[in-house]
C-alpha cells in the first residue's frame, strides 16, 4: 500500500507487524505471536468488537477498510493484465458434429530422448478426424482409427479445423505407450561419418526413429545412443562385426569407425 501513498508508509507500519506476529513460520511451526504468548493471536474483526466510541478508533478502521478496497482492485487490475496479454494469443474454435479435424499430437511427443533435428520438423498434427461429439464447452470426441491407445475426448486447443472439401483421413496413429507418449527411439542406422570437434573427431550415426520416415533420419553422436539407448547400441556394434569379411575388414557400412 505504500506506494499508492508514499507519504502515509508510517500508517502501515502497525498493520505490517500484525501480519508479521500473526504469520505462521515453518521453522518455528508457531506464529511470532503465539510462539511470544502461548496462544493464537486473536484474528476477529476490529469492528465485531463493541466498546466506547472513539474518533481516532473509528477513523483507522476506515482507513482499514479503505486499505482493503484498494488491494482488492489493484489484484483485480493486475488479473485483467496478465488475461489481457494471454488472450492475445488464443483464438476462439468451435467445431460442429461431423466436422474434420487434425489431432495436434506434439504435447504428447516424449522428448527425453532429445531428438533434437527430426522432432523440430516432423508432423506435429495428424488427420483429418471426424468429429463425433461435443463434451462440455471445450473438448471434443473425435473418431480415431481402431487400436488407437489414447483416449478420444481432446481439448480445442488440440485440434485444429480441416478447410477444403476433400479430405484423406490418416490410416493410423504413431504408436504410443500407456501415458500417451509417442513412442520414439532408434530401429536402424542408415550411414556413419566422423565430424571434427575440439579438435577430436566425433563418430555419428545416421539414426532412422521408430514411427518416422527414413526422410526424418537425423545425425546422432554415437556416446548419445551408447548413453541413451544402451541395447539397440550394442545389437548395431555385434551386427556389424558378425557382418565382418575373414580378414578382419569391416564392411561397407563403414561401423568400424565407432
């Protein structure tokens, strides 16, 4: 409140010391107050209290109550702000039975793995899904293809309106866990290289992911597979050295350089 009157910071400073006395402190586990007393601090109302009137009295539980009018709009102004500047980025949807939608499934993506090439442009949204009904003011039930393992009630914000006439629903869905993660991890490795890098040379794997197109592939460091993915590691490095020639030679797929 001071600084809605700089000049009247003394006023407060009773006010401040109350709410101090009467917080509760972990460390303590007691109020200043009760811990100073031995009871709680008394939180009634000044003005449920009868006693003699007095001007000076009736004078602060005004100013009081002023003091609370005043915290309540600046909370309620501060609530405007913060919705102002969030609605700026939200548009309204609303879609009708019968509609096609695309299912924005990147929320659900599982990105501890850290592809970090192939998840920036890979699809985000999949469909187009006939929508079979409205729940509540903002989800919606969708038609997903059988064997689909996530729930078809979506929220708006998840689902975005096909325009044209024509549309060519997506057979299916990228295969996804019980939490309703898209399962992401590595199937083959397409090519190797070795980069340099402070001034080491660095062995990467051209890394073909599970649900993505040989188009997706992305270039990963070999410790990151090793670290990350210790079996599918291990299986690639005894392929490539069963693959081996008599001589010892590795093959064409050049994994001798890992």
């Amino acid at each position: 409140m001071a600084f809605t009157e700089p000049k009247r910071w003394s006023f407060w400073l009773s006010l401040a010391e109350w709410w101090y006395n009467s917080t509760y402190h972990t460390a303590t586990k007691f109020t200043p107050f009760q811990a100073l007393y031995g009871f709680p601090a008394p939180l009634i109302s000044e003005i449920s209290i009868p006693g003699p009137s007095n001007g000076d009295a009736s004078e602060f539980l005004q100013q009081k109550e002023l003091m609370l009018q005043q915290l309540k709009a600046n909370l309620l102004h501060a609530q405007l702000r913060m919705k102002k500047y969030a609605d700026t980025k939200r548009t309204e949807r609303q879609f009708v039975v019968g509609d096609m939608v695309y299912l924005k499934l990147q929320p659900y993506r599982m990105a501890a793995f850290d592809v970090r090439h192939g998840l920036k442009l890979a699809t985000k949204c999949y469909g187009p899904f006939r929508v079979l009904q409205r729940i509540g003011p903002v989800a919606y039930q969708i038609l997903l293809p059988p064997g689909t393992q996530i729930h078809n009630v979506f929220h708006v914000s998840q689902l975005k309106k096909h325009l044209g006439a024509k549309a060519i629903p997506e057979a299916n869905l990228p295969l996804i866990d019980a939490q309703g993660n898209i399962k992401t991890e590595p199937i083959l490795v397409l090519d190797t290289r070795s980069i340099p890098r402070h001034p080491v040379l660095v062995t990467q794997w051209l890394v073909q992911w599970l649900n993505m197109s040989p188009e997706d592939a992305t270039w990963e460091d070999t410790g990151f597979i090793k670290s990350t993915f210790p079996d599918f590691y291990a299986a690639t490095i005894r392929r490539w050295f069963s693959s081996t020639d008599p001589r010892g030679q590795g093959s064409s797929s050049g994994g001798g350089n890992c």
